[in-house]
C-alpha cells in the first residue's frame, strides 16, 4: 500500500486483509453455496466488521472507501455482493416525504433502486415529464438500467418541460411503467430496459431545483467511476501477486522466472500497475480536499480499467492456455474487467470529455 497513510487507515487495512484472506476467500471458493446465500453470509461478516456501513454515511473519506476497496480487491473478493450497504446516492440529503418513503427503507435493505441514465440509441427523444398540476407525466425509455431488474424505484433522469434535466423517483409499480427486458452482462451483473407511458408521480419525486439533473447524476456517477477504479487497481495487484507465484513455481526445465523475456513482460506489468495506483491515490486525495474532481475521475476510471485489461491479458499469456480454462481465476476476471472498460461510459467517449473539460470549461488538472 502506499506510505503515508495515517494509522486509521493502516488499522482498516489490515482488518479488511484479515477478513479476506480468513473468512472471504474461503466463501468465494465454496462451490456448494448458492449465490443468495453466499451474499447473506458475506453481508454479516461485512456487517461484523464494520465494511457494510462505510458507503452509507455521507461523511466516509474517498480515502477510506479506496483503501477498503482496493483491499479486498487486492485478495481477489472485492466483486462479492454484500460487502457495502446500500448508498443514498442521488437520495442522500433528500427532504420528507421521499426521505420516509424512499431513502431510509433503501438504506436499511428494505427496498432496492435502479439508477437509469441511459436513452436506447433510436429514442425519439430524451425521456420528459410534462408538468400537470403537482404531478409530472413521464414518457420514454431507459435502455440500460443498473439494478433495474429487481428495482422497486427508478431514479431516472428527465427533461422536464419548460425546467430542464430532473432527476426523478419513479416506482416500478406505477401504472405506465413497463419492464421490457432484463440481461445481464458480460461480468456477471444484472440490468433492465424500461419503459415509460405517461406516468404520473408526485411533483415532490423530483431531486432538487429543476435543472440540476445532468449535474447530480454526474456527481453519482463520478463517485461509481471512483469505485471502480479502486476495484481495477486492487485487481491488479491480485493479478500480479498470482502471476509471480505462477513463474516462481518450479516445472520440468526449471521456474519461468528465470526468462529474461519473461521478467521484461512481469517488470513492465508492474510498472504499469505503480502509475495507476498513484493516479487513484491522488484522484482520492483531491476529493477529500473538497476540490471538483469530475475529469479526475474520469482520467482515474479510464486509465485504471485499460491498464487492468492489458494486464489481465498478459497475465493470461504468461499463465498459458489454462487461464482460459472456464472456472479459472484469469478466465473470470478477464470477463469482469472487459465489462468495465465500458461500466460508467466508454473508454473514447470519456477521453473526449476529459478534452472537453479542458478546452471548452477550464476543468481537470494534470
């Protein structure tokens, strides 16, 4: 881990290392569970040990979330359901009703929100909401909404007609509301296709002063691409730590390790690995300074999840043909990281906007 952490951190560390190695990875290798119920015993131990509940205060330092979850990543756990509780996200800060109704039930386990952002490409138009007396009328679609398929509320961004972009509640159980599809993707997560036809929800279900949608949406994802990265740079140093024994280990003809070519291919892994993790520290550190780190994140996601795959990718050449073997360890997280490379926008679209950010807006530093 990086030095100049402070004794809290080194502590948390530790305890979350101690989790992983005793009680975590031996649940992820037992095949005789059901994945609810490994999810049910991995929530008590996060529980137990204090991990559940960092993601729902609202004053956990990106420090402390990195540090938690580069840690169980780095011991090849940190995919598990259940680790982290639910977060208020868009909810957080949120006045009653919606406070009663949506947010405190989501925080205790209750009940489940989907996050939809995103337009099939043919749309027509972006999702709107006509305002009717104190209620809005939405119509539209969502093509990719994560969590949407065991959602019980949406928080779907929507133009409002005549205010702008909204960030608004919606129950999956309103009339109107139609779930087109369920899929799941190339990682393993589950997502939804919904539709809108003319939905009537409360005035109050709207988030905040009208135009501010686009920008809480962006401050939600922001914080996911954050998360990811720290995922990807854990993952790396799983990946270079089983890389390394796999060469070290003796074989007819003696350690690969021994191979110049070889030790080029791990030396270059390994450096690539050290610039990513200080791009996420700094992006962690800057955000707890209170400064505006939206292309920040961004750079930290783009660059986490490329340098990941190329390493996974190595990793698998190094390995060899058995890395590619269905149930190998390589085999999965070359799944998983490939689905992340798109998770929160796609590489070349975000390499547009860090350009963007700059150019146009005067943002993001180097």
């Amino acid at each position: 881990m990086p030095d100049c952490l402070p004794s809290d951190l080194v502590t948390l560390r530790d305890r979350v290392a101690d989790l992983a190695r005793h009680a975590l990875v031996p649940l992820r290798d037992d095949d005789r569970l059901a994945p609810a119920d490994r999810a049910a015993q991995v929530r008590a131990l996060a529980k137990a040990a204090g991990l559940f509940s960092l993601t729902q205060a609202a004053d956990t330092p990106e420090l402390t979330l990195l540090v938690a979850r580069e840690t169980l990543a780095w011991h090849g756990v940190g995919h598990l359901p259940g680790l982290f509780g639910p977060e208020a996200g868009l909810l957080a800060g949120i006045a009653e009703p919606l406070r009663s109704s949506h947010l405190l039930p989501l925080l205790a386990g209750d009940r489940r929100t989907g996050f939809a952002f995103t337009e099939p490409a043919d749309a027509p138009r972006p999702s709107w909401a006509e305002v009717d007396g104190d209620q809005l009328v939405i119509s539209g679609r969502k093509s990719y909404v994560t969590g949407g398929a065991d959602a019980d509320f949406l928080t779907a961004l929507v133009e409002v007609d005549g205010q702008g972009p909204a960030m608004v509640v919606i129950d999956t159980d309103l009339p109107g509301v139609t779930l087109e599809r369920q899929f799941m993707s190339l990682d393993g997560s589950h997502h939804a296709a919904f539709h809108f036809d003319r939905v009537r929800v409360p005035r109050h279900h709207a988030i905040g002063a009208p135009g501010e949608g686009r920008s809480r949406a962006l401050g939600k994802i922001s914080a996911v691409r954050r998360a990811i990265a720290a995922d990807a740079v854990g993952t790396m140093a799983w990946v270079i730590t089983l890389v390394a024994h796999e060469l070290q280990r003796e074989r007819r003809g003696g350690a690969r390790a021994a191979s110049e070519r070889i030790r080029l291919r791990y030396g270059d892994m390994r450096i690539q690995a050290y610039a990513a993790r200080a791009t996420v520290y700094r992006t962690a550190r800057a955000a707890d300074a209170g400064l505006d780190v939206v292309n920040e994140s961004i750079v930290a996601k783009v660059f986490t999840t490329e340098v990941a795959n190329q390493l996974v990718d190595m990793a698998v050449q190094l390995v060899g043909g058995e890395a590619l073997v269905s149930g190998h360890p390589l085999e999965h997280t070359l799944r998983r990281l490939r689905a992340l490379r798109l998770t929160e926008g796609e590489s070349d679209t975000l390499r547009v906007n860090v350009a963007r950010g700059h150019l146009d807006l005067g943002k993001g530093r180097l």
